[in-house]
C-alpha cells in the first residue's frame, strides 16, 4: 500500500521565488486585472506556442467556451452537435447560450465525436458542431470541416486536453471557426484557472476580446451582451513561468507515460489508446481502458486501487446524457460511449510522480 | 496642472511581503484552486465582515450575479425589473440567463431603482425586481420587499458598490433572496477579480454552492445547469490580506471625503448626494452631481480635469437602456436617468490620494 495518497494528478508549479519575482512587477505597476502587461505578453507568447494567429486569454476554460459559443451568434433554441464523453462545461455553455445540446456517438478508439454519425443528427435547427479533442486525441477534423462546409455549420472545438496538441505539425487550434483551451491547474499548462480562445479569423477575434470585456467596444460604446472574461495578472505571471517549464513537464510525462504503457501493455483486458503517428501527445491524462476480459470490472479496479491509496478517475463518468438536466435530450444511439463509459480509467499522472509509485500501481493493476 | 496623472482609483494592495507569505502555503500545500483552505477560511471571516448568514465566493462579481438570477429558476423569457443606471454586468446577467431587462427610472437623491415606479411596469411576465445599491446608496429595500412579497416576484441586490454598507447596524447582504459583492482591483475591498453571493436561505445558498462548481452536487451527481465560479486561493490569498487593511483604508477615504465635501460644498452648482444617517458609507465612490447653475457642463468640466491630468469618470454614461443591444427595449419613461447620467462625475477617490492632489482638484473644479 502507498504510504502517502497518490492522487492522480499535481499541478504544475514554478519555484515560488521565480513567482515571487513576477508579484514585484504586478506591486509595481499597481496594475491587477483588466489587459494588463502580464496579460499581453502571455497572449502573444501564446501564439507561438500553439502556433495560432490569433489568440485570446480569458479567465477561465468555461467562460472561454461561452464566448466562443456567443461570438458565432448562434440563434436561440438552435441545436449543437456535440459529444456526450467530455466535462459537464461543455453541454453547459451550449444550454447558457440559449442552444440545445445535441450528443452524438463517439468513436471506440479516439473516443472523440464520430464524425461518420454526425449528419443524420442534423436538422433545420442545427447552427454548429462542437467537438472535444478528448484526452488530447484529436477529433477527425478533416471530416468534420468537411460537413461543416457543405451544411453551413458553425465548428467549435474544446481542447481542454490538447494544450499543445499539433496534427502533421499544424497546432491544433488552427481548426473549425474557434477552439478553445483550459488552463486549469489540472491541466498540463496552467494560470491556476484560465483559458483560451484561438481562431483563423482576425475579425472574430475582435468580437471574442470585446465579449470578454463586457461587450465594451470604447468607454462610450457597449454593443453586445459580454461577460468577464478577464484573466488577472496573477494568473499571467502563472502562465509566464509555467511557459517556461512545461517542456520539461512533458518530457517527464512522456517517460512515465513509456514506462505505464510497457508494463500494462502485456496484461490482458488492458487496453491502451493509441494516438496516430501524425498527431503530438500533449501529455495530459493517460488513460486506460478496462475490457472484458480483464478480471474485474473498471468500477472494482477503481475501488481496489483506491484502498491502497491510489486515486483513479472514471473520466467521464457519468457521460453528460446521464445527467439529470440533459437526460431526457437523447436523439441518438450512444452505444458505444455507454459502454466506454463504464471502462475507462485515468491513473496517476504528473511529472514528479516517482517511478516506484507508478510501479507499484501496476503491480496493483497485474495482480487484481 | 497636477505632475503625474491622478486616477479615479487605485487598488488595495497588502505590503508585498504579507502576500508573498501567504503563498508558501500554497505551494506547500500544491492546492492552487477548487475550494481550498484560503478559500474556506476567507468565506468564514467574510460572514462576519458583512453581518450575514450565508455566503458563497465566487471567482468575479458577475458570474456571482448569473448564478444569483440562475438559482432562483426564473422562467425563460421572463421578465427583471432593473436600474439602467448601473454597469452593463447588471443587465447583461438578466440576458445571460434568457430573461429580459425592463428598465425603471431612478430616484434623484440616491440614483437607485425608483421603488414608486415599478409596480407600474410589473406585467404576468415579471420574476423578479433586481436592484443596485449605486455608490454605496441602498435602494429603498423596505418598499422592494413590500412590493416582492405582494406580487410574489424574487428580489436580487446588486451590491458590487456596498461592501460593508449597513442599514440600521444591519449588513446590506440581508435584504431580497440574494445579494450579490464584487472584489474587483477597483473595489474598496478586493479579492484582484473577485465576488460573492448571500442569502438568508441556507438551502439557496446550497444551491448556489453547486452551481459554482458546474452543476456537481458530488462526483457521479450533476443535475443543475452550473459554471465555472469558482475563487482560486491566489483570490483568496488576497482577501484575507486585504480584510486586515481595508478598515484602515476606509478611515482614509472618509477623511478624504470630508475634505472634498467641504471644499466643493459651497460650489453653486456642484450638488453632493448624502447618505441617510442610517446608512454607513462603503467609500467605495465619490460622486458629485453637475446641476444647471454650475460655470460648465458635465461634459466640459470632465475634459477641463483631464487636461490638467485629472481622470474622473463619467459613472454611468451610457446608461444601459442606451447600450445598441437594449435601446429597442424601454418600455417606460427614463426621465430622471436621463437627466442624471449627463450630471455625475466620479471623482478620483483612494486612501492614498494626498491632499495636496484632492486640493488642486478641487481647486479646478472651483476655478473652471
């Protein structure tokens, strides 16, 4: 048994001195919130990062989202396509907007929209499709460009997981109308909470910055109904510093993501998904999936692991279609996410997560 | 012509020093946000502070106001009666939450919600009556609830401008179904963005608990429609320090106010609104009112001050019934708003703001 929990994930920190070099600026310039110097240089750093053109930080991954959602003026009542195996954030922002949620099957290895059932899905009232690059598994985005295209479809993507993310070497932020980013401090990158929005189209990155201000185009002009949007600077600063160490967080990850995947490959009814050859991980979560022939079910893995001290997460468990506020919006078959649903596991994973640790969880996983 | 620019505000800031120790902490406890301990205790002490029973933080004053109007269950296409004299949070909340704003006249004296004139706009569509405490001004609670509890409609406070107001000994937190305080930088008391809600039901407060954290009522149970409210420690961290000071600051701003009151008193044509002896002041804002008589209009008198580097702010212009978005939606006679909102000048107001910068302010106001 582990002699402290091991939870399963920490969020990624700079030295504290280095942080506190950042508050010297901030007392400094008396300047906390609202666009200040901390926030435009992250922004433009950012960009380069992602590789993206156009970038907006706001204060978190659910603001973000809903500003994505309003930015693209979809009507009231209209429907959005969207999976039902991501975050309760997702169909949320849709329902803040005014829109329905509609959940549309996922696809048994990316786990990501199936974008081969998306059309039947689509109606007179349908304005757009919102995909999630879960896990950092990238939805099949040339396919969904493409109805988008031919349907006159509005395409959001949340890429709460894919911080970084590139498919063929193009950041993955480059795709549909708008993507989003979480910055959570659960998330690979982090600015303790936060987020952000990405687009090709310079003017709607204009609206998406006057959104998150509350819609206030100069002092004297407010045209649209915004919101608060804004990122602080305390979690600039964040973001400034973890910028700069996030490649080492990585290459961590990586190696315990190599060392997981080596000794768990071998044990039967352990399946570990894949990422395509073309597609760069982002190291957020890794995720297993319990099969059949495993000896026991996801749901008892989870518990025996969690009597040795060692926290798993059945993400996403309940899927959104389960919960009591979207339950009676099924228009589709979700077979496949009723069954993923039931057999994924995310272990432990973070940087500093010793090796002994992750040994020890599979070992607990081997001999159940 | 003042040496260096003099703003309207400037933020409470601890001494670096106080701030940089609350964050060893953090770090040593790696719990960056979701509820932590910073949180937790700021919560405990804020209850005190404002003289309530119930009090939830969020992570900026107008998310605090969407989950306010979102857990009281409005019906959609309802109607909020509301001040268009007030920030564009105000109404764009009532919008967020598929309502619609009805604007109502204000008073001459405190510039609140005109209690006399709502029933009038109260139609089989009205839900609820959310008024602002404007300035630190209450609004007349007493006919509000009156006129609520006969019409059975929900009342929300808007009371970003009344931290630590009372009336009659009792904190303002107290009155309607739900309260809602903003922390932002340019707050008496601040959290950098920041907000909380109260309310005298402990089971909406509850509610609203849940809400802030996506709809999650435990990890397999989500059934509201919930957001991102969440206040990080960072926030927290920042409370907490700033509750040590703010009493202090208050103390400064209400000698400040003393000496422009007394100067600018017997300026014909500058009208300085008063509180009622009730009432204890917040010191959130000093705002003085351009009547007929006086050399200059509003206008003129702002660009007079701005050239010498005096930045006031003309607080609230527009009023929110001009914003493009609500202009094709007044419904009653706005009167005296309109003639107050080309009136009132916020002048520079901070506990640091020396004499000698209020003196010269003065001085030009006097002399223009």
């Amino acid at each position: 048994m582990a002699n402290t929990n091991i939870y399963i994930t920490k969020p990624l920190l700079p030295k504290i001195e280095d942080y506190k070099k950042e508050l010297e600026d901030i007392w400094a310039s008396m300047w906390l919130t609202n666009f200040g110097e901390k926030h435009n240089i992250l922004e433009n750093k950012l960009k380069d990062v992602l590789k993206v053109e156009n970038l907006s930080l706001i204060n978190n991954g659910t603001t973000a989202l809903l500003i994505a959602l309003k930015v693209l003026d979809l009507p009231i009542g209209s429907e959005v396509i969207t999976t039902p195996f991501t975050f309760a954030a997702t169909p949320h922002c849709i329902t803040w907007n005014g829109c329905k949620p509609v959940f549309c099957d996922i696809e048994p290895e990316t786990m990501t929209i199936n974008a081969d059932k998306i059309e039947s899905l689509i109606t007179p009232k349908t304005s757009a499709i919102l995909g999630v690059h879960v896990y950092g598994f990238p939805c099949d985005v040339e396919k969904i460009d493409k109805i988008a295209k031919k349907r006159k479809l509005k395409v959001i993507y949340d890429a709460a997981h894919a911080f970084s993310t590139e498919i063929n070497g193009k950041g993955i932020g480059n795709f549909g109308d708008i993507t989003m980013f979480s910055f959570h401090a659960t998330k690979l990158f982090n600015t303790i909470e936060g987020g952000c929005l990405t687009c090709k189209d310079k003017t709607l990155k204009e609206k998406i910055n006057i959104l998150r201000d509350f819609g206030i185009q100069s002092e004297e002009v407010i045209e649209d109904i915004g919101i608060n949007g804004k990122m602080n600077e305390f979690q600039a600063a964040m973001g400034l510093e973890n910028l700069k160490i996030f490649r080492e967080e990585q290459q961590k990850r990586k190696e315990l993501k190599e060392f997981y995947s080596q000794k768990l490959s071998d044990i039967k009814g352990i399946r570990i998904p894949k990422l395509s050859d073309n597609v760069s991980d982002s190291y957020q979560y890794y995720p297993i999936v319990i099969e059949d022939d495993f000896s026991v079910s996801r749901d008892e893995l989870h518990e025996k692991l969690k009597s040795k001290n060692i926290y798993t997460r059945k993400y996403f468990y309940p899927a959104c279609h389960d919960y009591e506020c979207y339950k009676n919006e099924i228009y589709s078959d979700l077979k496949v996410v009723n069954d993923i649903k039931h057999r994924v596991l995310c272990l432990p994973f973070y940087g500093n997560l010793d090796i002994a640790a992750a040994n020890e969880i599979c070992e607990v996983i081997a001999n159940v």
